[in-house]
C-alpha cells in the first residue's frame, strides 16, 4: 500500500497478527495529523478504567477517557462533532473535529451541555515518525479506510473494530470472527 491511504481524518484498523502489541491488539486509531514529520492519532476504541473527572476534578460529568497510547500521557486531548459549540476544532474528516476551545470544552460540561456521542477524550496519543507508518502499513500491520461520525461517536467501544471491518471486502471481513488469541484456534 502506499502512502495515499495514510489521509488524516482515516482509520488505521490493527490487523489481528498484533495480538500481542499491546496497546495496539485489536485497535482502531483516527489518524489527526500527517506531515513530512510524522504522523498522529489517537485509538477510539479503548476506554480506560477512568472518566475525565478523575483527571480534571472541577469537571462534574463522567465522560469515558481513552488511552490515546503513549506519546504525552500527561495531556489531554479530544475530539468532538459539535463545531457550532466548540469553535477553533480542526476538521479532519467530514463532521469531525480535533481539539478546540477547552475552556468552552470545560463550561459544556459542566452544564450538562454535551453528549458521550458528541465528544471523546483521550490521555497521550500514537505517534510514528517519517516513514514509520508508511513501513507498517507495507507489512500488513494495519489496514487503512475511511472513518464515519457514526462509527467514531456511536458505536459502543467494544463494536468499533469488528464494526470498521464489517464493510471491508474479502479477507478483511473475515478478521472479525478470528480469535483473540490465535493459539487457542
């Protein structure tokens, strides 16, 4: 595969031969950024054992934080698909929107303002440096296609993997039905 299928705004799915790669086992990344750089993205369906008030106590709503993996895990960030509410979001697929204004972000919560289908929040994020990505994709450690608001913000975390398989062609569709853990086949 080429580096065409690296567009920011679309899904790295981790192939099942990951199974042992934590965190990366079974994950779907949103892809934010790509650049002569690097690339970034955070993993949309892997909630952690905590909500945004355990990180930011002054926020009284209970939103699910994901592990955005590695990279900074001392920052938040998120994503969202109310642009009319959260202004200065950058548009990286059609509806869907990184960062903005936190400190609307903070005040939204607070007055109960915002959905779990309109707003994700993430510690740290995935990174690969030039050419990284490009190399696992050529490997087969990822599959590449496009994101959708409805896959990203209303699907259960648990769907989101063998959901962005479901409407791949051939082997892919086939992956959902693989085991967690190959050996036991």
């Amino acid at each position: 595969m080429s580096s065409a299928k690296i567009i920011i705004g679309n899904l790295l799915i981790a192939e099942p031969s990951s199974v042992y790669d934590q965190p990366f086992n079974r994950s779907i990344v949103l892809l934010t950024e790509y650049n002569e750089e690097g690339t970034v993205g955070f993993i949309i369906n892997k909630p952690l054992d905590y909500s945004i008030n355990d990180l930011i106590p002054t926020i009284i709503a209970e939103f699910s934080v994901f592990y955005g993996v590695p990279v900074s895990p001392d920052n938040v960030y998120f994503i969202h698909n109310v642009p009319e509410i959260i202004s200065d979001g950058i548009e990286i697929a059609p509806g869907i929107f990184w960062g903005g204004d936190f400190e609307t972000v903070l005040t939204l919560l607070n007055a109960n303002a915002l959905k779990t289908n309109e707003i994700k929040f993430f510690i740290g994020y995935s990174g690969w440096s030039e050419g990284q990505l490009e190399a696992e994709i050529e490997t087969k450690s990822w599959i590449t296609r496009q994101s959708t608001n409805e896959l990203i913000f209303d699907t259960k975390a648990e769907q989101i993997w063998k959901n962005a398989l479901k409407d791949l062609d051939g082997e892919y569709k086939q992956m959902i039905h693989y085991p967690l853990d190959p050996q036991i086949n």
